[in-house]
C-alpha cells in the first residue's frame, strides 16, 4: 500500500510540473509512474516497480519525445529575429573586436555589431552578410559585392 500511495505522489507531482511548464518536460516521468502505480498494487517488489518506471519514461522519452516535438514546433512561425541571419548590412562604424566598436545600419535601424572572427576588421561602407545575433550584437562578416550594390543596401 505503501508503494502505491509513494507512486501516487510521484503521478501527482510530475503531472503538476507538467501543466507548469506545458513543455513536455515531465509528461514522460507521468507515464512511467502511471505503469508503477498499476503494478504496485499487484505485490510487485519495489526494484521491479521503479524499473518499470525507468523504463517506460525512457522509452517514451526516446520514442515520441522527437514526434511529439515535429507535431507542436512544425507550425512554429518564425520572428523578424529569425530573419535576419543571411541579410545583408551597412557598416556605419568600422568593426573591431579587439576594441569593442562597431556599428551597422540594417533594416533602417543602427545596430551594434562584431565580426566573426577577431582577427578580422571590417571597414566603415563595407557590406556585411549577418551571420548570427548574439545578446543585442550583430555578429557578421564582410561580403564583397559590386559597386552598385552596395548603395542599396544602406536601405535595407
């Protein structure tokens, strides 16, 4: 009785931890205790009842963690923030690493950016290609681009 009841507490506390977070987090540990708690009130030892609860939560963590996150994150839709790797920018302030400077004008709006790589600086009027945003930065590196290009892209 007294495994059923431990098993119980276990059932109850990882389905609240669940509806917490609505993450898929714990909805697995849910179930491995749901299959030990169907099994303790058969006189099942308590090594057998937490292996059927290791092993049902792993399973179901290995097998239908990764569908069950293509079938909720499938109809994510992208932020302007996922947009802006592979746009192009307008280097306002030569990009230095080393000294901490660096400014790009991208969408309208000046942003503060770094290069890729620390051993290399990007000129002012250069175009950059973003790479990847890291805190409030842009983080970028040169592109080359013909002449005519390169005064539209300010605007962009």
């Amino acid at each position: 009785m007294a495994n059923t009841v431990f098993w119980a507490v276990v059932l109850a506390a990882c389905a609240a931890a669940e509806a917490a977070t609505a993450a898929l987090v714990s909805v697995w540990f849910v179930a491995g205790a749901l299959a030990a708690l169907l099994i303790s009130p058969f006189g099942a030892p308590l090594h057998l009842q937490a292996a059927v609860f290791l092993l049902v939560s792993a399973a179901l963590l290995v097998l239908v963690r990764p569908l069950a996150g293509k079938y909720f994150n499938g109809s994510r839709e992208k932020t302007n923030i996922d947009c802006l790797p592979g746009s192009k920018a307008l280097v306002l302030e030569e990009i230095d690493n080393i000294r901490e400077k660096g400014a790009v004008r991208f969408n309208g709006q000046v942003w503060s950016a770094r290069s890729h790589d620390d051993t290399v600086t990007i000129p002012a009027g250069a175009v950059v290609l973003v790479q990847k945003i890291s805190g409030v930065r842009l983080i970028v590196r040169e592109i080359k681009v013909y002449p005519a290009e390169s005064a539209e892209e300010g605007e962009s």
